[in-house]
C-alpha cells in the first residue's frame, strides 16, 4: 500500500451553490481542501462586493463545527460592472477574483458579457489593482461547432485580450484542449491554466458507453482522446501556471436526467483523490503536491497551507447518489470506486 502526505491542497475553482444544497456539499470539499475559489453564477449572479461578502457569510455559516475551510470570492463580470466596484472588491480583501462568462456559455451564464470590449475600462482596473480575471474559455456563436468552441475563444477572445493588457492576470479555466495547454504554457507569466479531474480521466467516449450518460455532460465538453493526453502532460509536467481546479458542479439528479439536462460533473465527494489516480496512473504521483498545492496559492499571491493531508492508494467506493437537500444528485463514479482514498 502506497501512502502520499502531501500540503493541504486548495480548489481554484469550484461551484458550491446556495442554501439547502451548499450545505449539502461544503463538507465534502472542506474535508479535503483548505481554501477554494467560489464562483459566482448564482440567481441572481454574484456581481458586486456586497453580494459576495453576504455569499461569504452564507458559506461560512454552512460549514460544519470543527471543520476549517476559507471561501476565496468572485465577482460575475457584466456588460454594466463598473471600475469602481473592483477597488471596492480589493479592498475587502475577500474577494479574490473576477469572473467572465460569455452570456449563455454555461450554467446561471445569462447575465454574462456580450461583447469584451464594454468592460475594457473594468479591465484596466482589474489590472491596475492586480484582480485575475477567471475566463470561461468557450465563445457562444452558433455557428462554431461545439467542440471547437474553446480554440476559436483563444484565437479570437483570449490571444487579443492577453497582447492589448500586458498586465491583466488571467486564468484560463478547465482548459480541455491541447491547443490550450499549448497556448497557456507559451503565453506570458501572467496567463494560467486550471485543469479538472474530471478531464484528466476522460474523453468525449464517455459521453456515449453504453448510452447517453448525462452525468458525464459538462461545459466545455470533454474532447478527444488526444486532447485528455495533451491535459495530463500539462499537468503532471510541473509547470506552476497549471494547477487544480475542480469545476466540482452539483446538480439535481432530475435536472440532469431530462430532456435538455444540466451542463456540470459533481467530483467534491473525491476532489483530491481522482487526482491522485490520474497522476499515479501517469507515473507522476510525485508531482501532485506541486499541482494541487503549491501553483495556485503562487499565482494568487497567497502562502501555502501549514497542514497537510495523506492519501491511500487503495480503492473506495462511491455512493450511488448522495443527499442534495431535498434532492439527490449522481457524483462521479457513482456506484463505482475511486483508485485512491483520504486517510
């Protein structure tokens, strides 16, 4: 039996949801990960400081006696955002980051930005007040097929965005492509990457064994099988602008099983240990620390936890489906098990 002691990882990137349902799945994150940034697509969407320091105490109020676990804020950028509310965001010192949707790309993305160029003067203040801008990566023309979505973002969103604000910093969220693992590695040092577990362990296959499989459905889509390789280089290769980000998306078994079903893979109840799997099975176990625990807190100018965490490699089993408040939602691997497990 291998055993692995690694820093307290953090999530960069995680959806944690509201009320019954954010009580529902905090603990499974807040056992494993120290800190985490919170999205904001919530209805209505998490667009000013206020909004996200009452969120704030929401989650705080959420999280179960004896566990400890710090919520890192984001604002949802929109066609109205304006410069002042970024200053106002800095100076709370709990939110941490800025959100970009384009307007319909994915789950709650209805209030999103239209056009980029109606936040240029919310850009500059984000970089004059060193504030990252979390990208979706995904444009939303119906004209672009959508598994191209991602690469056609980067040749015609994030290339100009990146060479017109030198020092904007940006996080290309659960990049899914080679072309953005690539793009990512030679951009400046300003620009980083997170990656899921759930695209380090998939490709687009998944979607169609056996059937439909709904619960393997998220945005953007897992690609081909080349492209979950080109994933696993990145991240296993050391490179402190690729780090964990889960994109862990809780959603409502009914909602996901049904006609026009929710985009979002559920992955918090094994936020840690899928990891541990796809990188052992990469023969990089070793390189896990750095990606799950050290990139992140390096980018966002934040120290690496004291604690520390140990991990099994042994298998565990996965519930079939696990209580949603008054719902019951389908996590990865449901029924199955995990290669690793938490001590």
């Amino acid at each position: 039996m291998t055993r692995l002691t690694i820093i307290r990882p953090d999530d960069w990137h995680l959806h944690l949801r509201d009320g019954d349902h954010l009580r529902a799945v905090l603990p499974d994150t807040a056992r494993r990960f120290a800190r985490a940034i919170v999205m904001p697509n919530l209805k209505p969407p998490v667009a000013t400081t206020r909004l996200a320091l009452d969120y704030r105490k929401r989650i705080l109020a959420a999280l179960p006696a004896g566990m400890r676990f710090e919520p890192l804020m984001t604002l949802y950028l929109t066609d109205n955002t304006r410069p002042e509310e970024i200053a106002a965001a800095r100076d709370s010192g709990a939110v941490h980051a800025v959100k970009y949707y384009p307007a319909g790309a994915t789950t709650n993305s209805d209030s999103g930005v239209t056009d980029l160029a109606k936040c240029q003067r919310v850009l500059e203040a984000m970089e004059k007040h060193s504030m990252p801008l979390l990208v979706h990566g995904e444009v939303t023309d119906s004209d672009v097929d959508i598994f191209d979505r991602e690469c056609v973002f980067i040749e015609r969103v994030l290339s100009p965005l990146v060479r017109r604000q030198a020092g904007l910093k940006v996080v290309m969220e659960h990049i899914t492509t080679r072309e953005a693992a690539e793009f990512v590695a030679a951009a400046p040092p300003q620009v980083a990457a997170t990656i899921t577990a759930h695209h380090l362990l998939l490709n687009r296959n998944a979607l169609f064994a056996g059937g439909m499989r709904p619960h393997h459905y998220c945005l953007p889509v897992v690609k081909r099988e080349v492209h979950r390789q080109a994933l696993v280089k990145a991240a296993v290769g050391g490179n402190h602008k690729f780090f964990l980000g889960t994109d862990s998306a809780p959603h409502a078994r009914h909602t996901k099983e049904t006609d026009c079903g929710c985009a979002g893979i559920y992955t918090a109840h094994a936020g840690i240990e899928l990891y541990a799997e796809a990188f052992a099975a990469a023969g990089a176990i070793d390189r896990l620390e750095g990606f799950a625990s050290v990139h992140g807190p390096r980018f966002y100018g934040l120290p690496v936890n004291g604690e520390r965490i140990t991990l099994v490699d042994e298998p565990a089993q996965v519930a079939a489906d696990i209580a949603f408040g008054a719902d019951r939602l389908v996590p990865f691997r449901s029924g199955a098990t995990v290669g690793w497990r938490l001590a």
